[in-house]
C-alpha cells in the first residue's frame, strides 16, 4: 500500500501542526487527519472510539506529554476530522490502519497510548510488531461496544447498524442521537462528573463533530460492535498475557 503525508498548520486542534495522512486501502485513497505537537522521542495517542470521537479530546494529556515528547494524535477514519466515507468499517481496516500509519509516519521505535476501545487494536498491534513499541499504555480499557455491553443479540445489532447507514431513516435516527440536548445528557450521565465542563461552547463543538458528512457510518459501527476489536473478554485476557509473556522473554 502507498501512502503519502501532507503537513498543514491550519486547523490545529491541540497546538500543534496538522498533518494529512493520505491512506490507501481497497483500491481507494482516504484522508487521515493527525496532529503532531512537541519534540522528543516520538509517542501515539489513539483517541477512544464514540459519536464524538476526534483528537482534541486527547488535548490535554498530549499538551502535557509534548514537554518531553513528540506527541503524534490520531483522528480515526470515519471521526474526527478524518474523511467519513460509506465503508463497512470493521475491526480488519482499523488495525490495517494503525498498521499502515505507523509505518509510514515514524521511523523509530514509539510510545503508544491508547484509550477505550481502541486498546484492543493496541495490544494486537504491539503482538504483531514488538520492535516498533517501546512502551504501550492502556487508558481505561474495553472492548464492548454499548450494544453488546446492553446485551443485544448480533442479529438486533446488525439491524440496528443497517438501519442507522440507510439513507432516510438511518440519518434521522442519527439526528436524534446526536442533538446538542441529548449529547448534553450523554456526558452528565456517562462522562463527567463536573457540570460546568459542560459549558454550551462544549456541547457546540461536540454537535458540530456529528454533523460532518457521512459522520453516522463509523459510530454506528461502534455503538453496535462491530468494531470490536475482539469478540469476548477471555480474548481481551489473552492479548494482555501473551503481551506479558512477549516482555518477560
């Protein structure tokens, strides 16, 4: 796969220098938006998979990383800022992704951090190349996405993700989910403790993540598991030991 990076200091979203990752896959080119901030010994943060998943939720940490480090931050294809095309987004592109990217942005060993969901895609990936991580950091790690985690059989899952990607009802149900009200609940109820984070300037920036293009496809893909980087718990499990054992030899 060819791939190409153009760098931009428009948009910046965490201080740094935007970057463009120009992705190959399939047959077909995606753009990728990334930030770099800092110098140093080169570290990745995976942001954690949600509606409003982008970089800048990753903005603090990275600000306080980048005295030290040069702190690399992602916006997975499908959020962010990243292009959001119609794919059937499962777990095969985004490790082919984080694959992909990393090859082609560092030419040194890294520290990667990953948050969420997207733990499970760190740890196959620092199995598979244990040359190129120095250091892997786990933030608040799952594998669940809500639907599974609610109990929903696959087939209601698979109904509820085709209903969310078809062209009428999928977007007005995507709407629903997404109003700046129902985001404001979401965070109250599931993210932060503090109200007063929830400020209307915060809540605008999240509904204006959602109202991208094309923004539905990869959320609904979370919400319903099909970006699960793994199927069970006990898989979760054997990623971490066999990490472990990877370590200790």
């Amino acid at each position: 796969m060819t791939t190409a990076t153009n760098q931009s200091q428009l948009n910046s979203s965490i201080g740094g220098i935007k970057n463009v990752y120009n992705w190959n896959f399939s047959a077909k080119q995606y753009q990728i938006a990334y930030e770099t901030i800092g110098e140093g010994n080169p570290l990745l943060l995976l942001p954690a998979f949600s509606t409003v998943s982008s970089r800048t939720e990753m903005k603090a940490i990275a600000n306080l990383l980048a005295a030290r480090y040069q702190v690399t931050v992602l916006d997975w294809l499908g959020f962010g800022e990243s292009q959001c095309p119609p794919v059937d987004y499962n777990p095969e592109l985004f490790q082919q992704l984080l694959q992909d990217f990393v090859q082609s942005v560092f030419k040194s060993p890294i520290i990667l951090i990953a948050a969420g969901h997207t733990s499970g895609y760190a740890l196959k990936f620092a199995q598979d190349n244990p040359a190129i991580i120095n250091q892997l950091i786990l933030i608040a790690p799952t594998w669940q996405g809500p639907l599974r985690a609610m109990g929903l059989a696959d087939g209601g899952r698979k109904t509820v993700e085709n209903l969310v990607r078809s062209p009428v009802i999928g977007q007005g149900l995507y709407y629903l989910n997404t109003t700046p009200s129902f985001l404001r609940f979401m965070y109250k109820r599931h993210v932060y403790v503090d109200e007063t984070k929830l400020t209307p300037e915060f809540i605008a920036q999240k509904h204006q993540l959602t109202s991208k293009p094309g923004r539905r496809y990869a959320p609904a893909a979370f919400v319903t598991g099909a970006i699960d980087p793994v199927t069970n718990r006990e898989e979760f499990l054997q990623l971490l030991e066999a990490l472990v054992m990877n370590v200790m030899l």
